[in-house]
C-alpha cells in the first residue's frame, strides 16, 4: 500500500507522478506537472469537502465520537462532549489539592489542562484531568464556560445521547478551572444549571470535550 497524503503539496505530485510510472507513460496530468501546469488539475479543498454540524448532532470522523454543543456559523468546527462519563472522580488528591495550578481560564479547558500535564505525576494526582485524557488526543477537561454551555444545551444533547444508547449527563460535572478561593475549583450542578464551588479533593462526575 503505498499512502499518501493529498494535503501536502509534495506528496500530491508524487502521486500524480506515480500515476503515470504506473501505466508507463507520462499520462496528461504527467506532462502537467513536469511543465508545471498544476492549474490543470482539480486541487481538492478539505474545508469545502467536509461535513457540517448542528447542535445536537452525533459527531463521528476519524475514530473520534462525541455530541455537538457548540458550533461555527458555517456548521464545520465546534465542539463535542463525550459520549461516556466517569461518575466519581476527585479534581485532585489530597496530597496536592492545597496546591495552585494557576489553571484559571474560564473559556478554554485545553489552556488548564496544559498547566496540570506540567506538574509532576499529574495523572495520579489529578484524576478528572487524567480520565479526560484516555478518551484520546485532543479530550480535556472543560472550562467553566464551556461547560456551562454544554449545561445550556442539556435537554438536547441528553436526547441525543438517549438514542444511541449513551450515558445522559450526570448531576454535577467538574470544571477545569480553578477558584480563587483556596483549594476549590468550578463545578456545574447541570440538573439547574448553576455553577459553583468544591473542594478539589471532592467528588463529582467528569465528562470530556474536544474541538473538531
């Protein structure tokens, strides 16, 4: 199997190129290229070939599942929120949840996971953070705000979820992002949408999101 990636303009020439070694002869898109005509040939626009979304919406590409509660005018980026959730896990041990991450965003989930992967034996000591992250690359732990949303959309994405047999969303969800009072950080109560604050060595449920 010989794979190559049509993104990239260099491996796009040496398919074209193996094309023609393949039926020995210089075929016409051949020729194009060798004479630099390129013009002839369709270049394939990835953002026009792909999908688009609406809220609500089951997002499956690439070996990557998730509901769609936030979206782009065009319908083709956004976010998605897991199909599976843990439902106890602590924000962080007791050995460490005195400790100040700096993890303060309140929009961007990813920029707080960041600063909990630079402290050492963080996926110990940080199980909400570390359970997002074996959902695969891209998953995190959402911000306040982001989670907020998610809250926001709730009886939509539990209705998806319910139609492909997924775990609806539970009671209280943590947040990545942290208090400014000590040794707390955000949660949702998502059964009335109101945000509030627990001691990181607490319990709660943990759902994951990823952008697309």
């Amino acid at each position: 199997v010989d794979y190559i990636d049509i993104k990239v303009p260099m491996q796009y020439d040496k398919l074209l190129r193996n094309i023609g070694d393949w039926y020995g002869s210089e075929s016409f898109i051949g020729e194009a290229l060798l004479n630099n005509e390129r013009k002839t040939t369709k270049k394939v626009d990835v953002h026009t070939a792909s999908k688009t979304y609406k809220i609500g919406d089951l997002y499956d590409e690439n070996g990557k599942q998730g509901i769609v509660f936030d979206v782009t005018a065009d319908g083709k980026h956004g976010k998605i929120v897991s199909l599976d959730e843990s439902k106890s896990l602590l924000w962080a041990v007791v050995d460490v949840y005195k400790r100040k991450i700096d993890a303060t965003s309140h929009d961007d989930g990813m920029s707080n996971f960041n600063k909990i992967k630079k402290q050492s034996n963080w996926e110990t000591n940080y199980p909400a953070f570390a359970w997002c992250a074996t959902e695969g690359e891209g998953w995190y732990l959402p911000a306040i705000e982001e989670l907020l949303s998610i809250c926001e959309k709730r009886d939509i994405i539990n209705e998806s979820l319910s139609k492909i047999k997924a775990v609806t969303l539970g009671d209280c969800l943590w947040s990545s992002t942290e208090s400014r009072k000590e040794f707390c950080a955000c949660y949702v109560r998502m059964f009335d949408g109101l945000p509030s604050l627990y001691r990181k060595d607490g319990y709660n449920y943990v759902r994951a999101v990823s952008a697309f």
